[in-house]
C-alpha cells in the first residue's frame, strides 16, 4: 500500500540542484575580502557603465542566485529568477 507523503523539515530539504540551504550560506560567508570586492555591485555597475561607453549599447545590472557572481551585467533583459537592479542606458 501507499504511505502518505510526509513533509520534509526545513532543515532537511535541498534545491532542486541538490544543495543544501545552508551551502550557499557557506560559500557567501568564506569568500574572501578580494572576492567579495570583485563580485559587489558596484563593481558590476561599473562594468556595465563601462560597456555601455565602449559599445554604445544598453546594460543591465541584474542579480543572480549565485553567491558566487551574486551581479552581473547584459545587453540583454534577464530571465527568472534573475532581478533587474539597474539600467545603464
């Protein structure tokens, strides 16, 4: 016979990846001061401004669900689940 489904704990359960909550935590909190400098969004934005000089075309700054390029920048409008945090235009 079939059992009911049971929940899993929070604390438990994992990504669709396969990743526990807790690893992102993780990543984020052993990144070093330089890594953590270079992935910032105002390093981001800066990238993207300079972009937008160089190739005359519109950026944007999105953020991403990775903590490790937690921003990023693109000529072209983001998808789920990534979030529009600037445009450089």
């Amino acid at each position: 016979m079939n059992e009911p489904a049971r929940s899993v704990p929070a604390h438990l359960r994992t990504s669709p990846e396969g990743h526990h909550p807790k690893d992102k935590l993780m990543i984020i909190s052993s990144l070093s001061a330089r890594r953590r400098h270079l992935t910032s969004f105002e390093r981001c934005y800066a990238v993207a401004c300079q972009l937008r000089d160089t190739t005359g075309a519109d950026q944007f700054v999105v953020r991403t669900d990775d903590p490790l390029q937690p921003f990023r920048d693109s000529r072209h409008q983001p998808s789920e689940p990534e979030t529009i945090l600037a445009l450089v235009a």
